[in-house]
C-alpha cells in the first residue's frame, strides 16, 4: 500500500480552501502527501465527489450500547436499510452482521465505513467501565476512535471543586484521562448523575447538588477552566441540564451565557453543546412546548466561544441510552417502554430505553425540525456537526438521510406535508429554503468535528493527514441534490471507496479488507502534572479507593493490552 | 516469600479482588483475605484432579481415553465439529472473555449452536432483561448507599461468602458508615437460610410462587392493597404489606436476585416483574437489582457474545449469522431433542449440572471438553484437552455480577496451553478442513 | 386452483428450516421448482426435494393455492411463515414457529404444533386439533408486541405463556392452558375452554374468557361481580392492578 493517487475526482477539502476542485490526491504509507513517484497505484475517481474520510464526533458505540444489546433481541433482525441494517450472514471475509440500532461491533465498523466514515468518538463513558469499550473498540474493525470521559457528576471532580483546590481537579482529571485512556471531558446533566443515585435530579445550572456544595454552574466553570489550563485538544463536551424537557431552552442558554467567561487554550471552541435538538424547546409542557431553534441560533450566530451538533431525530425505532439517568427513567415511565439504568460509583449515572419516533405525532414532528432547522439556521457551518446522537435521535446508518434533508429543501417539504396541522405553528423549517452545498456538508461531517475534537490528522486532505478518503458515486457538477436527493441519499450510504489510511476498504459499497484501527487518548498527566501534585492526588485517591470503590486501585487503571494501536497525545504544558 | 496483592478470585461473579496470593517455586501456598471457595478455587489445581495431558477415545465411547500430543487432539477436535451437521458449543463461562471472542468465532465457523451455563443458572435474567431491563447499578453504588438489602432467591452466605462484607449487608460506604448498623435486610425464600436467619424480615413463599409474590407488591405500590387476598404465596398480607412498607420508608433499596427466582416456577417472568417493581418503586424511592451470578465470568459470556455477534447466549449460527431464541436454541432445548450431532464443552461441568436426559444423550454422540480438571464431563468426553487456569495460570478478562470488567492476572509459569490458544488453534485447523485459509 | 402435496421422505431429527413453505413462494410453480426451493437441516443447506416428494396440481395465485403436508412433519420448523393468503393443510404434527408472522390464509395441523406457533401473527386463521406446546401466539424475544390479530384455535391443550404480549386477534383453546397465559397483554381476547393457572399476569388490557377452572388466581385482579356473555355467567374481574391494568378476566362460575 506504499503509494496512491486519486485522481479525475471533485474534491472538497474545506480546511485547505479546496472547494470543488479536480485536485489530484497523493498518499503514501498512510498519509496524504504532496507528492507520488510514477509507480504509484492510480485510482480513477471518474469525476465523483471526493472528501476527507468522515467524522463522527459524537456516537455512542461501544460500552453502554452492549446493554441495548441485551435489551433488544427484536433489534438485530430490524433491516429498514437493506445492506446497511439486519442480519447478515458471515464471508469468507467477514464475520456476522445484525441489528440496527444496536449492532455488533463488526457491523458498526462495516457499515460506518461504507458510509464513508473513518472516525468515530464514544461520547459518553466512565473511566471504571473503560475497560469494557476498549474491549469493543478493539473488536469494532476499521475505525480510529476516541473516547470522552463522563466527569460531570464524578465525586473527586465535586469534591475539589468544593474545596477550591483547582490544582487537584485537573490533576485528577488529567488522571481520569490517563486512567480509561480516553481523550476528552464529556459532562452529562452535570450534577444530575449524582443526585440521581438518590433518585432525585437537578432543574437547571444553579441547583445544588445534594451530597457536594456545588451547582451544575460550578461543575461546568470548574471543568471547562481546568481542561482550558490542561490544554487539552478538545474543550469541554456538554450534554445540558433538562435534556428533552419542554421549557428547557432557558437552561441551555443560561449554559452558553455562563462559558463566556473562560479563554479558551487555543483556536477552538471552548465547549461543544452535544445534541442540541433535545435541548431547545420552549413552553411550559408537551401541550404548548415548540421550537427554540431560532433563540438559539442567534445566541450562536453571535458568539463565537461554541461549537454544537444537531442531535437529528430519524423517524422509526431508535434506542435512546444516555448517562442522564432521570431523563431515561421519565422516558421510560411515560411511555411504558422498558428501562436499563446503571449507577457507576462515584462517577456518573446512565439508562436505557428503546423509543420509536413518528411524523404522525406533532411532538416528534417537531423535535425532527428542531435539529435540521438549528444546522440551517447557524451561519458558520463551522460551527456545526452533523450527528442523529445515535442511536438516541436515529441509527448511524440514517446519516444520508440526514445529509439529504440538509441538502434538499425539496425533500424537507415533502416529510412536511405528511406532519399533522398541531405542528406547523410550532416549528420555522417550512419557511427555511436554505440548501447546504457540498463544501458546507464536508465542514460539517468531516471538517468541523476533526477540529473541534483537535484531530490535527483528521478532517482533511493537506500533506500529513491521514489517508482517510471517501469517494461517492456523486458528480458533483452534475447532479442537483435538491431534486435527485434519493439518488444522492443512496450513493451516501454505500461509498464508491472508502480508503482508510492509505488501504481500500470499501470499494463500490462492499468492504474489502478489514484493517485495525488506531485509538487515540490524551496524556496530559505524565508531563501536564508535576510530581508534587502527583503525590498529593494519589493519597487522596488511595484513601477514597479504600474507602467508597468497590475495586482495589491498582486494578482500576485500563491496563496497555486493552489498547493494542494506542495513539498517545500529549498537550504542550502551558 | 513473594506475595502478589490485588489478585482476582475466580470463583463467584462477586470477583473479589483483594486477594494476596503466596507462591513459591511456582507453587501457590496461601492465599489471603478470600473465603473458603475462593482459597479452594485459586489452589485448585493442588486440590482436584488435573488433567495432565490430552487425551483421545480411538474407537468410540467404550475405549479408554488415551494420551495424545496437542496436535493430535486440536485436529480430531476440529474434524469432529467440522463434520457435524449440527453441532454446539457450550459453557465458556470459567475463562477470559478473549477466549469466548475465540469461541465465538469458532461457533460461526463452524455454524454451531452456542451457549453458556446460563442455560442452567441466570439466562432468565437476560430474558427478563430482553423483556423489561435491568434498572441496575454498581456493587459500590450498592455498598455507599444501600439501606435495604432484599436478597430473593439467593443465599450469598453459602454461595457468595464475602457479598455481604464487601458489598452489601455489613459493608461501610459513604452513607452507611457504620455498616449494619445502617442497613435493613429482607430475604425472600421458601426456606428458613443461613442467610435468612439474618434478615430482619423474612418472606418464607411457597415453592414457586415468587411471580405471585411481585404481584401482590406492585399492587401495593401501585395503589391497590385492598383488592388482595388475606394470604399471598403463603404469606399474611400484612407481612408483606411490612416489606412494601420497608421498601417505601428505604432511601436506597437494592435487590439481588438469585436462581430461586430464575429457576422456580415462571422463570424470567417472576425477574422481570422484578424489574417493573423496581421501576413502580422508583417513582418515589431509589431502587435497583442486581443478578448474583454463580460462574465468575457468566456476565462476561453474555457481555462478549452480544458485542460480537449481537445476543449474549443461545445463539444459533448454523445458517452463518446468529439466530436467537431461547427455547429454541439453548443448549438443553435441543439436547432433549436430541437434535445435536457434536458437542464442545469449555470451562464448564455439564457432565454435573445438566438434566439426566440431556446427560444420557451426550453420552450418544461425539463430545469434546477443553478443562483444566477432570469431572464428569471427562467421563462422556471423547477429545479432551486440558488448558490452563485463567486467573492463576494466564491473564484476561473477567465481568463481575454487576458487569464491571476486572482484568485477572497471572500467578504461576504452566506448560499448558491457554483456552484461548487451544481455541485459535482448533480455527485454524478447523479453517484448514474447509478450505478456507486467512481471515 | 393450485395444490401442491408434500409427502414426507423421511423423519429428520434435526428439524429442517423451510419457511419457504408458503402459497407465496409455492404459487405458480412446477413440482421441479418447489423441489429446488432450500431449506436448511442444521448448518446444511438442502432443498425440499431433500425431504419431501413434491406433486403439483394445476397454476395459481398465492390465494387459490392449497398445500397439503401428507404426513407428520414433527421436526419441520416455520411452516407457513408470513404467508398471506392461501391455504395449508398439515396431516399430522408440526416443529415450532408455524404461521408465524403469518398475515392472511389459513392452516390447518391436523396433529400437534410445537413452541410459537401463530407467534406474531397479524392476520389469517390457524387451526390446531391437537396440542400445543409453549408460546402459542406469542412474541419474539424483545419485542413489545406478540399476536396482533387473525385467530388461532387449538383443540387441545397448550403449556405456558398462551397469548404473550398479545395486541390484537382471537385465541381460542378447547383444553387446558398451563401457566400465565395472556401474560403482558395489550389487546385481543383469549378464550380457554379447560383449566388454568394463573391467568393475565401483568395484562395492561385486553380480555381473557376461562370457562373451567383457574386453578391458582392472581391476587392482583379486582372482583367486579358476576357477569352473563353469551349466555354463559362468568365472575368477572379486572386488572391487573399490579401494573394498573384495565384488562377483563371472566371465569365460569
């Protein structure tokens, strides 16, 4: 696989000003160069849209999902997507494939790259059950991928922070870090996952939380200045208080106005606002509960300290699993649906619940608009990803659906029109005819997540990216989204190639070789912290081990033989 | 004397991980801080009969089984199963889950059948799960903050001897300082247990009545104590109003459940109105459950089947993805059928635990057994290959009852080969009957 | 009108897979075709010439056309799954998930049906004149919804779980039905001529008819009185308040 070159293909690489262009594509030994000697393997993409492998910045893939496994034998055989959806019997090549929303990981790692992605990050896990999405990530084939770690109602965090002592919160979370190998902070309804071990939940960001003197405001200043002072490549990754609450729009922009006030370490955001659909909903109840895209679009038009993704709901079952845990137990009781919650302790709650959305129903027809009408509503698309929070807001396997709709407001109006009359005063979408062009979807799905994530290798096609290159069978000079969308949507979904670094894995949507792929985590404890401080956390860890964990503390690191291919990033000490 | 601290046991799903193992000159002298099954478990091999070498039968059930190299062993394994037309693969729940990733993929090559010994202990928890979930949590959410503890259907002073101590009953957490003291014990059973004589309310059912036991607490939670009967599954009303009553006055409640529930009359329908409970009660109090696991690495079966092939038992992968339908397609539905034509068997005592039909048929057909020890598995078996012990004589994965993984470490040097290299070895050979190389 | 008779060649202990069994997938072929159909006998695949001897009489649309299974069949699983219109007719006992899925059509078993049969029909008719085993009715593991409609009779008697997460359509049993059957319903009537135990554990809605003995009684149901259907006078109860259920449990006093 030493030498490679794409050529006769319309190439959209936004980060390098490419927009469009016949651009030649050189690779060698995995990377993308500048140059190729006269042997090097020529692919001919017969003038098809080339981009940057994709990247899904926020996926729940590994770990939690393998109890929705548990939970829903009636998944694996669901295939509403031929070839990308349901039971699939194994080939000399490749092993069983099953499920939908909650598939086994070598069909997460088949259908992603057929969809052209290269690049996924688990959003949501404890440093304790770190060793269990190792596992997986190590048995999902393909992919690179990343992990944020859940501090946002972890009890050392509460602690210190209570205690002033910011010294030892980053410390301990450049630990918590090094200790799951995992590569930035995620924060869930801070504080929530601790009052909900009691049962109980916050109502907005200045709550207390029950057994720390701290509010959710606290927990998220303390952790996005700790992680700013770290230097870590990704800022903070927020999933608001009152996740799918009608009325919550206040909250999530109470969130936004208080991050103001932190600098950020370098040229990014300073917080990501995960799935923000489920977060921006006014009125008081499901009865008078509408759209609040448009407050907070203009909030983000305005500033420029936030990054958000769209959380898009995908009409059809989906699994919702989420470290909110009261959000879920509410799922649970008001729809009758089964429920999973597990409590980790002293480090966050989480559940599961299997939903299924319709367009006959105006609050799910609502939630659907909410998400595309944010994406077109923001000017700056980088400040944007593309994500359904799968499999809460749809499975993975619908991201041509989603990109269609984006795309084509031809095809926004037809899903529209089938919407009952409760929804139209509720939503803006049917008077949106903004269309994404392909330069704006490649921000949005590659580019935009590889910078908000600090993945310097990720999301283009410069010298010294990886190789990692989607080809569809689009001519992107040729075809008009707007009207041919189902076309579009289709070659979306099964790659003409997908080359991941520098090897052909997908080649006219069927996988052809099954390469590992890397992990990347951040280490921001050997150099970031000195040995003083080392000291003074490792006492207090041993002390609370002993006391409080169910698991002696030198079994608790993830050890190196859970991390074959690890990618080690260490932020410059500021 | 070198003393190896933090070792995991590997015994019961409780995988305690304190214990600090002795060894000297490769042998294992004392082992510190476990319980009697643990000590007896972890010196295993000083204890039980080893199997020294692998052996074959050359003609058939009547021959004595005879001494072989590994080679020899591993290529009739493979000819057996690659013969078979249905065969399966059963047990797997006593080694590493990079073992079972193996045993899975031997399964789907050889289009096997594949099951745990959850087949014959908690694979109704996994149904009631399917059914309704497992509103759950860690042992040390349970032990911070636990102030009633209802353990139905088991007895951890004989089965889970340190459960208590460490996780629930008489251990200190964060907002139970003073342990016992702090806590509320109920124990559901038709009999009067060691564990039993502890509770502060013992709800002593009649034999196989635990669903209509739930029932009648739903009821009560749910508003509805007038419509029930004076005496419910052999118990006053007013006893179990009083354990409704503990359960609404407990901050935290957490249930653990055990195969009297999942093995008596109603099975995974008693554990997942279980769960509904749970969920009624949750409304106004915080409660959870939580399966006491036998096999230490049970949960680790399920958890590895599920990611890597989507169900996490009674898999049938004869048509080359997995098919699942308990009833169907576990181990002991098809063996009373007499539907299987070769059997494998790893880490797990079948030859102890299965029915007696079920037993007599495996006498019939063709069986293999890959163990460290000689049991009555041995006895049927007709290719057996001995393996080392996880846990004390390789490393690997293990998931506790409340599926936290926990890595098991590696006491003592051994000649013998790992289950997980026994199973590569026999894929390979397996790969190399059909024809089908690399991959 | 098309008939297509299946004779048995053999008796398979391992049960063979053949949910091609279908007037769908029969209508309009030779005896040659329908023999080259597959099916599965473990990890094997083989034909249905493998298993049966195959006779075609005339040409017809999926509802003119009659299968006749001239024989017991014990260990042939899926026979008529989702079909949707036609007719099968079993002269002996059939292996599990029989009409499951099944939407329109009948079958008739002349013999025993084992586990699942009907399970999660939504249309037809299905006819068992002897017993059943476990799940007649029922649902597939997971799912929220077993039987959604279409009737299924069974003369004999059933074992556990008759009716699971049933959401529409009509059971009838003329014997006996063993334990919990009607559990986790939604909808639908169940009606059981024999004995019974424990019946409509955990039914949110729906309807449950026995007319001999329930044997054991949930303790969860509220007693509503008597109550004359049809002619016949029942105690009627409502529940299961265990989960604030609104279902109907009337047994014969």
């Amino acid at each position: 696989m030493a030498e490679m070159i794409i050529k006769n293909g319309v190439v959209y690489d936004p980060k390098n000003s490419v927009d469009g262009e016949k651009n030649e594509i050189c690779i060698k030994d995995g990377k993308i160069v500048d140059n190729v000697g006269a042997g090097a393997k020529v692919l001919d993409a017969e003038g098809c849209l080339v981009m940057p492998g994709g990247v899904d910045g926020h996926t729940h893939c590994a770990g939690k999902i393998n109890t929705a496994r548990i939970m829903s034998p009636h998944d694996m055989r669901y295939s509403p997507i031929p070839g990308l959806s349901g039971p699939e019997p194994r080939t000399k090549l490749l092993r069983p494939q099953v499920g939908y929303n909650t598939p086994n990981t070598h069909a997460i790692g088949y259908r992603y790259s057929k969809l052209g992605y290269t690049t996924i990050a688990e959003a949501a896990i404890t440093p304790m059950m770190a060793r269990h999405m190792h596992e997986e990530f190590e048995s999902i084939p393909i992919l690179d991928k990343l992990a944020l770690v859940l501090m946002g109602s972890n009890w050392q965090v509460m602690q210190y922070i209570q205690d002033g002592d910011s010294e030892m919160l980053k410390s301990y979370m450049a630990w918590a870090l090094l200790a799951s190998r995992g590569y930035g902070v995620k924060i869930v309804n801070p504080g929530g996952g601790s009052n909900w071990t009691w049962g109980k939940n916050v109502t907005g960001i200045d709550d207390k939380v029950i057994d720390f003197d701290v509010t959710p405001a606290d927990i998220l200043i303390g952790l996005a200045e700790a992680n700013e002072a770290l230097n870590l490549p990704h800022s903070i990754h927020v999933h608001c208080n009152n996740l799918g609450v009608p009325g919550n729009l206040p909250t999530t922009l109470d969130t936004m106005k208080l991050l103001e006030r932190v600098k950020a370490s370098q040229d990014r955001q300073v917080m990501h606002l995960t799935h923000m659909q489920f977060h921006s909903y006014t009125g008081t109840s499901w009865m008078d509960f509408a759209s609040g895209s448009d407050q907070i679009a203009d909030y983000i038009n305005k500033h420029d300290h936030l990054t958000f993704d769209m959380g898009q709901m995908i009409f059809g079952p989906a699994m919702t699993m989420t470290a909110d845990g009261p959000t879920e137990y509410r799922n649970a009781r008001m729809f009758d649906a089964k429920w999973s919650n597990y409590d980790q302790e002293l480090e966050d709650a989480g559940g599961i619940v299997p939903l299924a959305y319709t367009p006959q129903h105006f609050a799910h027809a609502t939630m659907w608009s909410i998400g595309l009408e944010l994406a077109l509503l923001v000017k700056d698309p980088w400040k944007v990803m593309f994500t359904t929070d799968n499999p809460n807001g749809g499975a993975f396997v619908n991201y041509p659906e989603g990109q269609v709709l984006l795309m084509s407001d031809k095809k926004r109006q037809e899903v529209i029109a089938g919407f009952p009359d409760m929804t139209m005063d509720r939503i803006s979408l049917p008077n949106i005819d903004r269309e994404l062009d392909w330069g704006e979807m490649t921000v949005m799905t590659r580019s935009m997540p590889a910078k908000m994530l600090g993945l310097e290798e990720k999301g283009h096609l410069g010298a010294g990216a990886d190789a990692d290159v989607a080809i569809y069978d689009v001519k992107p000079d040729k075809v008009d989204v707007s009207v041919e969308h189902e076309a579009v949507k289709k070659a979306l979904g099964f790659a003409k190639y997908t080359i991941k670094g520098g090897e052909i894995v997908v080649r006219d949507g069927d996988i052809t070789a099954l390469p590992k792929g890397k992990v990347y985590w951040v280490n921001a404890y050997e150099n970031g912290i000195v040995q003083t401080e080392k000291d003074r956390l490792i006492t207090d860890l041993e002390e609370r081990f002993k006391k409080y964990y169910s698991m002696q503390f030198s079994n608790y690191m993830v050890e190196d033989a859970y991390v074959p291919r690890p990618v080690e990033v260490r932020p410059e000490v500021a | 004397m070198p003393v190896i601290k933090d070792v995991v046991c590997t015994f019961c799903g409780c995988l305690c991980d304190d214990l600090e193992v002795t060894v000297e000159d490769n042998k294992i002298t004392k082992v510190g801080k476990a319980c009697k099954l643990g000590r007896a478990k972890t010196m295993g091999m000083f204890l039980h009969e080893r199997i020294e070498k692998p052996m074959i039968r050359k003609n058939g059930k009547d021959s004595e089984l005879e001494e072989c190299s590994y080679d020899e062993a591993i290529t009739k394994a493979a000819e057996i199963l690659v013969a078979a037309k249905r065969p399966i693969s059963y047990g797997w729940c006593s080694t590493s889950c990079e073992a079972i990733e193996k045993a899975v993929v031997l399964a789907e090559e050889t289009g096997s059948l594949f099951d745990s010994t959850a087949n014959v202990c908690h694979g109704p928890s996994a149904l009631a799960t399917q059914e309704k979930g497992a509103p759950s949590c860690s042992l040390g959410t349970a032990k911070n903050y636990a102030d009633l503890i209802i353990f139905w259907g088991c007895n951890p002073v004989h089965a889970h001897p340190r459960h208590q101590t460490r996780y629930s009953t008489m251990a200190k957490g964060a907002f139970t300082p003073n342990g016992k003291k702090d806590k509320k014990m109920i124990v559901v059973d038709p009999r009067n247990t060691d564990t039993a004589k502890k509770a502060d309310l013992l709800l002593q059912l009649n034999p196989g009545t635990d669903y209509v036991l739930v029932e009648a607490l739903r009821a009560i939670v749910n508003g509805h104590a007038d419509v029930l009967p004076d005496e419910i599954a052999g118990i006053p009303k007013a006893t179990v109003m009083e354990a409704a009553e503990m359960c609404k006055a407990a901050k935290f409640t957490v249930i653990y459940f055990g195969m009297g529930v999942t093995q008596t009359r109603g099975r995974y329908k008693s554990g997942d109105n279980v769960s509904s409970l749970v969920s009624d009660l949750s409304q106004t109090n915080k409660v959870v459950m939580i399966p006491m696991r036998g096999h230490y690495n049970v949960t680790g079966f399920g958890q590895v089947a599920a990611w890597e092939a989507g169900f996490p038992m009674a898999l049938d992968f004869s048509r080359g993805v997995a098919y699942y339908n308990p009833g169907e397609t576990g181990t002991n539905d098809v063996l009373m059928r007499r539907e299987v034509d070769a059997f494998i068997t790893g880490a797990a005592d079948p030859g102890a635990h299965f029915p007696q039909e079920s037993i007599k048929y495996l006498y019939k057909i063709p069986a293999i057994q890959v163990d460290g020890y000689a049991n009555p598995t041995t006895e049927f078996s007709d290719v057996v290959i001995p393996a080392a012990i996880a846990g004390v004589e390789c490393e690997g994965t293990a998931y506790r009852m409340d599926s936290q993984p926990i890595r098991m470490k590696k006491l003592i040097e051994t000649t013998f080969k790992s289950d997980e290299e026994i199973l590569t070895e026999i894929i390979a050979k397996v790969r190399e009957l059909k024809g089908e190389g690399g991959a | 009108m098309q008939t297509v008779t299946l004779t048995p060649k053999r008796s398979p202990v391992i049960s063979i897979e053949a949910e091609m069994i279908t007037p769908d997938v029969f209508a309009g072929k030779s005896d040659a075709e329908i023999g080259a159909i597959p099916a599965w006998e473990g990890n094997e695949e083989i034909t249905l010439a493998d298993v049966f001897d195959v006779a075609v009489d005339g040409s017809a649309d999926a509802a003119g056309t009659k299968i006749i299974i001239d024989g017991n069949v014990p260990r042939v699983k899926r026979i008529g799954e989702a079909m949707t219109a036609g007719e099968i007719v079993v002269k002996g006992d059939v292996d599990m998930r029989c009409g499951a899925l099944m939407s329109g059509g009948s079958i008739t078993v002349e013999g025993n049906a084992d586990s699942w049969v009907g399970r999660e029909m939504t249309g037809g008719e299905i006819l068992v004149k002897g017993n059943a085993t476990y799940y007649a009715g029922g649902g597939y593991r997971g799912e929220t919804c077993g039987m959604r409609g279409g009737k299924l009779t069974i003369e004999g008697d059933v074992l556990d779980y008759l009716g699971e997460h049933m959401c529409g359509g009509e059971i009838l049993v003329k014997g006996n039905a063993r334990l919990l059957p009607g559990v986790l319903n939604w909808s639908g009537t169940i009606t059981i001529e024999g004995d019974t135990t424990l019946p409509g554990g955990e039914m949110k809605s729906g309807t449950i008819f026995v007319k001999g003995k329930v044997l054991e009684m949930l303790p969860s149901y509220k007693d509503e009185g008597t109550e004359e259907v049809d002619g016949v006078t029942y105690r009627k109860y409502t529940g299961d308040l265990s989960r604030n259920g609104e279902g109907v449990l009337y047994v014969s006093v």
